[in-house]
C-alpha cells in the first residue's frame, strides 16, 4: 500500500524540535546546509497527512522523525545532524509528484521516506531517479514498483532510486489466499477492489492464488472510492453465497463496506491487505466487524522483541497519534537512509561529498542491520529481503493477531 495497514498525527513538528548544528544557506550541490559547526541533512517525508488516510500517514511522520531524533541523540553519524522534512500528498499522485519536485530541489534532501499509495509512488519514482535521490517507502507493496510491469513473466528492475521496507502484493495476496483456504476453511469468495494501483493489484495476485488452490470466486465488483453508499453490492454478495468477502482497497472504503455487507444480512467476514489494517476500519464497520480479516507486512510491532525500544521511545516522545501500521517500517526506512549517510561520510572523511545524493542512493543498496522490524536489507530489485506476513483479526473491538509467517509458493 501504501499501502498499508493502526494507532495515528496532526501536529507539524517544528524545525526547532530538533538541535541544529547548522542552519546556513543551501548550497548548489547535492550536500546539506554546512555553517562550518556541522552539516544538516534533511530527510523528506511524503504521506497523507490530511483526509481519509492521514491516520497512517501521520504515523508515518512521527516515526521518521523519532529515527531522526534518535540518530541526533546519539550522534550517530559524525558532523550531521539529521532533520525532517514532511510533505502532504492527500493520497494523490500529483500532489505527489509536486512534493518530489520540492524535495529534489532542496539540497539538503538526501533521502526521502513515502508515500504510503503505491499509484503515488508511480508519479515520484522518476522525478526522484533523475535526481538521484534515494526514496524507501515503507507501505507501497504493488509489485510493479520494483520488477517493471511484466514482473509475473519477466522481472525488471525500472529505478535503482527506489527501494522499499515492506514486502509485496505479489506475497500479501496468495498469503491471505492461503489462510482463507487452508485455516479458516472458506470456499466460496467475493472479490472486491477499489479499482487502484494497490487495491486491483493485491485483488488480483489474491484471486489467483485462491482459484489455483482449489477456492471459487462467487462474483467480483469494482467500487468508486469517492462513494460511501455500498448497498448494491452488499445485495450481490448476500445473493450469491459467498462464505467470505475479499476487498482489495484500503480502510475508508472497507468500513462502510463491511457494515453494509453485514446489513444485507451477509454475515460472512470481510478481509483486506495492510491499507485496511487501522483502527480507523473498526471504527467505520462498527460492532459487526467482528471476525473481519486484514493481513499486513510483517510480525506485530508489539510482539518484536527488536521493537521494544522503538515502542517505548515513540511514548516517550508524546507524539499525539498512534505510529499505526506502518510506523516500524517507517523508523526503518528513515534509519535505512541514516546508514547509508553515515556509510558515504565515513567513506570520504568525515564529510559529505558533492556527489552526496547518488553516493547515498548507491549505498542504500548494501544497507544491512537489525532495525525495529528485524532484519532490514534490500535485494537485487530494492525490495525488502523481509518477507514476513501477519493475519489480524477484529476482536472485542481491536486487531489480534491470529498467525505470522511467510508466503509458500
């Protein structure tokens, strides 16, 4: 997703949050502020960080910025002090790519963690490429994002700029197929997506797993993201006697979805990727979203041992909303940007090269450490070498997770 995935943030954070070593102008090369007592290197952010997706793009935010502190604090790499730069894309690939353009042209930049939308991600990676400016997401999961288009025949890495934390739909939608089929014994789908780069994608890597495991498909519909009113196809799905409820889409939509599909006296489970895994979707669906599914990239946060730290930290800080799904990927992300900095400053002296940005993004290729969501490094396509997966399901009013593990193809 961007995918995807449940705890929440509204406050911008100031630049004086964070202790500046330097504050001087901006220089015409790739390296940051530098006043002579150190250097400022800037980490962009883009999310949603207003509208129906802003819970998971704030958390996002919080957590890029705690990494940021952290590094700060321990003065992590020699000579810089790390700040951020969030930017508001509203879930939209032109406010996107405006907000890359912006990011590129500050110098100071030399990484940036989003977006969240994969069909966002599609109207960035170019402008950053060109740029040389490294870009890890740690929510998009459309598998064309790192292996081209043809990646289901013939796997294409398109830009070497982009890399992402999180594992793919081409993983998360056979994942959930597995369960429905094998654990929880559903037969019978119906197959729904919002008609989006990450909805249609993660529907359709589902449906085929699925199919190929034995499972039939009771009927398939497209919804309009912009709509609120689902009491046709919840009708469609009473009718045709689907045990199970596949949404391919995120949490806006699947609230409603969900409880108008229980209110047409449906009452089989509704499950989704990582975009419906917030606590926002329980909200929505309201008290008959018990017993709905949602899979997510990796292991709970809260169950990691390597995640105590980060968990513990974000409390301390204050930070008004939850870190959400996506918030260990996020610190991980950003702490990805963090080692490659460091690696290219330790590599040339103690200082930034002018050629700070495709030294950054050339590094970020053999970044390896152990970060909040455990081991973090990136394969030959810039995809996340974690390839670990959990199902959630509502009960009593939250999410508990109910099986871990990785996709057997």
């Amino acid at each position: 997703m961007r995918q995807r995935s449940l705890i929440a943030i509204t406050a911008a954070l100031s630049a004086g949050a964070l202790t500046l070593t330097a504050c001087g102008s901006r220089d015409s090369d790739d390296k940051g502020s530098d006043s002579g007592g150190g250097t400022t290197v800037t980490i962009g952010v883009d999310a949603p960080l207003t509208g129906d997706l802003s819970a998971l793009g704030l958390g996002i935010k919080n957590s890029v910025d705690l990494a940021a502190k952290t590094a700060n604090k321990k003065k992590y790499v020699d000579g810089v002090t790390f700040k951020i730069e969030a930017l508001d894309d509203q879930a939209q690939p032109s406010s996107g790519q405006q907000n890359a353009t912006k990011l590129v042209a500050d110098k100071s930049v030399l990484g940036v963690v989003g977006p969240l939308n994969s069909s966002v991600a599609e109207s960035m990676q170019k402008v950053f490429d060109d740029a040389k400016l490294v870009e890890v997401s740690p929510a998009n999961t459309n598998p064309a994002l790192t292996q081209g288009t043809d990646w289901q025949n013939s796997k294409k890495r398109v830009y070497n700029s982009y890399f992402r934390t999180a594992t793919t739909d081409a993983i998360q939608g056979p994942f959930a197929a597995q369960y429905l089929f094998n654990d929880a014994k559903k037969k019978k789908v119906f197959v729904i997506d919002d008609k989006k780069t990450y909805g249609a994608g993660l529907a359709a890597t589902f449906t085929e797993e699925f199919k190929k495991l034995g499972g039939a498909v009771a009927g398939t519909e497209h919804i309009n993201p912009d709509s609120k009113d689902f009491s046709a196809i919840a009708t469609k799905v009473k009718n045709s006697g689907a045990d199970v409820v596949y949404y391919g889409g995120e949490y806006p939509q699947a609230g409603p979805l969900s409880k108008q599909i229980k209110a047409a006296g449906a009452k089989i489970p509704v499950v989704g990727g990582d975009g419906i895994y917030s606590a926002d979707f329980i909200k929505l669906a309201g008290a008959t979203a018990a017993g709905d599914l949602a899979t997510s990239v990796g292991a709970p946060v809260e169950e990691l041992p390597s995640a105590k730290e980060f968990v513990a930290n974000y409390k301390t800080e204050g930070y008004k909303e939850a870190y959400e799904a996506y918030g260990g990927y996020s610190y991980d992300s950003a702490w990805a940007i963090i080692e490659a900095v460091k690696k290219v400053v330790d590599d040339n002296d103690g200082k930034l090269p002018d050629d700070a940005r495709a030294k950054v993004t050339a590094a970020m290729q053999n970044v390896s450490f152990d970060g909040v969501t455990g081991k973090v490094s990136f394969d030959e396509f810039g995809d996340a070498t974690n390839k670990q997966l959990t199902v959630y399901a509502v009960e009593n009013g939250a999410w508990k997770s109910v099986k871990s593990g990785t996709y057997t193809g």
